[in-house]
C-alpha cells in the first residue's frame, strides 16, 4: 500500500476570500504571510473558519523551516504583526517545557515523539521566547499565564471539560492575549 503524504504547510487547502471577492485556496503558510491580502476566511461553513482560527493558532507549536531549514516563526509572527489592522489583538499559546515540573518530563517526551514522527514537527519555546512572539503588544491582563490560570472564572460547566492539575504549570501550554 502506497503511503500519502500531505504537507500542511506548503498545500494549498485553505479558503480565502481576496479583496475583490474571489475566493482561493492557499497553503498555511500563504494564509499567513499574505494575510494583508485577504479580507476573510472562505469556509463553507461559519464552523470551518472557527476551525480554521484555532489551527492558527495552534501552527506555532509546529517547525515552519525556512530556506535554510531554521525555524521562521519569529520572522513570520513579526510580519504577521505588521499587517495587523490597527486595534487588533493578538492570541497566542504555546506547549513548552519552561517552568513545567520534572514528574513531567515523560509525558512531554511521548508528546515531542508523536509529532517528530510525523511531517510537522513539535517545537518548544522557552517563555520568553513565546513572549517575544507578542512583539511590543500590550498584554491583556492575566497577561501570559498558563492556560489553566487563564481566566478560570470564564470556564463554562456546560463547555469545558473539567481539567484538575496539581499546579497550573502542568498545563505545559503557556497563553496569552496582547
């Protein structure tokens, strides 16, 4: 059986919905480079663009190699935050093992080996590094937190899964909103 292979990355696959109205499908990667062209997503559905935000921001926990095979993600966040419209705000989270308890590292080798196994694979990014990501966008208050302490009073009993960590670090996913 012959295997297949798609790259999410490069492959066009994704909808949108140019300034005069046309709607094309580009890779990830063009979707966020040239977000500046495109005035929306072009799901067939309002669920598939909702789908299609949470994998950006989901994409930089992937490598995104560059000509030379070096990870681009700063270079891309920082065009990214460049053709934000003025007043937009910027989400990130991000899997990392900075600060994450050592009763832990196992799990998080078993996470780094799934995605090495597969074409996209898993990067950590220390907290500063995620932070930079936010380049000079003021936080939103928590400010970056990990996401159990992010505005545990807003989880919804009827929504949200109920997570019990010993500590809020075991969440390995540090978030943000700037």
């Amino acid at each position: 059986m012959e295997t297949m292979e798609f790259n999410l990355l490069r492959e066009p696959w994704v909808r949108v919905r140019t300034q005069d109205g046309t709607i094309r499908t580009v890779s990830l990667t063009d979707a966020l480079l040239h977000a500046h062209a495109y005035v929306d997503l072009a799901g067939e559905m309002p669920t598939q663009d909702a789908a299609m935000l949470r994998l950006l921001l989901a994409v930089l926990h992937v490598q995104q190699p560059g000509p030379d095979g070096e990870d681009i993600s700063p270079q891309v966040m920082q065009r990214y935050r460049e053709l934000l419209s003025p007043g937009s705000y910027l989400a990130i989270s991000h899997l990392s093992d900075d600060g994450v308890p050592p009763e832990m590292d196992q799990k998080l080798v078993g996470i780094k080996q799934m995605y090495d196994n597969s074409s996209s694979p898993v990067i950590w990014r220390s907290r500063a590094e995620i932070g930079a990501l936010f380049g000079d966008f003021e936080m939103m208050e928590p400010g970056m937190s990990w996401t159990y302490e992010w505005h545990p009073e807003d989880r919804s009993p009827n929504h949200s899964p109920e997570l019990d960590f010993s500590a809020p670090e075991e969440s390995v996913i540090w978030a943000g909103v700037g």
